[in-house]
C-alpha cells in the first residue's frame, strides 16, 4: 500500500498541470526530497519554445500561489526549485522529441541495439531518425533510452564553410 508521502509528487503536479499549461508550460518533474528540517521540492519544467528566465519566474510565482491555496505539502516547511527539464533528461514522451527536432540524439531500443541519429520528424508513436543519410523509424515503444547528445561547434546550413571544396587550405585574406 502506498503511503501517502509517494503521492504528494502526483498530487502535486496534478495541481499544477492546468495552471502551468496557461502559460504554456508542461510538468516535466516534481521531485520532493528531505533537507533537515525543511523539504526542497524541486519542479522542472518545460514548454514547445524552451524555456527563459522569465517562463522561470511566472512559472515560480504560479506554483507558490497554486501551494498556498491548498493543503497538498501540509505543515511542514520547504523550499521552492524550480528549474527548466535540462538537455540531460532522456526523452520520454512525444513532447520530448517534438521539441528537440532537428538534435541529434542515441537511443537504444529495447532488444540491446544503439543508434544515433538526428530527430528529422516525430508524431505521437514513433520519431524519424536521419541516420548517415538515411531515414530511419523508432516506435516510441520500443525505445529503452533516449538521450540529445550535446554537439560543440555545429554547423548549420545557413553558416557558411570556412574551407574550400577543392582540398586546398583556406589562407588568412590579412597578410
């Protein structure tokens, strides 16, 4: 039987479900951990344009008004966190890989196999992975892990490429 305690979490973010949603924001997380005599409840959060300092702080300002108009952390105080879903998180849920179109990402499917690929199309049941050139679908059910790899120095299609096509080495124009 579960205590009452395991569903603070739920009951949570059940509550703040509809009033984050009006400003655009998803629950990714509510985490409630003990510290001394306080609790620290740290809630991520998420939305389809990422999220800015200032979603940050009408998110802040909605969750403190929403806890203190009802019962669900009782008596005992805590302590207040909240953060953006972090690009560490693995990708759970079709939102997840809606709004990391076009990052590449590793996932390892429930039989063992790994593969990377970047997110070129996602729907409610599967992503379409871009892997060396060449399409590739994964069901959502039979993804194990998921994971953004993070990539230093990209280059986007619109940068343009500071080394010729011909082999040559480009030379400084200052001599």
């Amino acid at each position: 039987m579960a205590s009452a305690q395991d569903t603070v979490p739920a009951r949570i973010e059940q509550a703040l479900a509809t009033p984050l949603a009006a400003l655009g924001l998803d629950v990714e997380a509510v985490e409630l951990t003990p510290a001394g005599k306080r609790r620290v409840l740290r809630i991520a959060v998420d939305g389809d344009d990422g999220v800015t300092l200032d979603h940050v702080a009408d998110a802040t300002r909605t969750i403190s008004e929403v806890l203190d108009a009802s019962d669900v952390m009782g008596e005992q105080a805590y302590t207040l966190e909240v953060t953006s879903r972090g690009v560490d998180r693995p990708l759970t849920l079709p939102r997840h890989w809606r709004r990391n179109a076009d990052r590449l990402v590793k996932v390892t499917t429930t039989d063992g196999q790994s593969v990377t690929g970047r997110i070129v199309g996602s729907d409610e049941s599967a992503a379409t992975l871009d892997v060396d050139g060449t399409s590739r679908a994964v069901a959502y059910a039979d993804v194990s892990k998921a994971l953004v790899q993070i990539e230093f120095n990209r280059k986007t299609a619109d940068e343009p490429d500071d080394e010729p096509d011909d082999g040559s080495v480009a030379a400084d124009e200052e001599d």
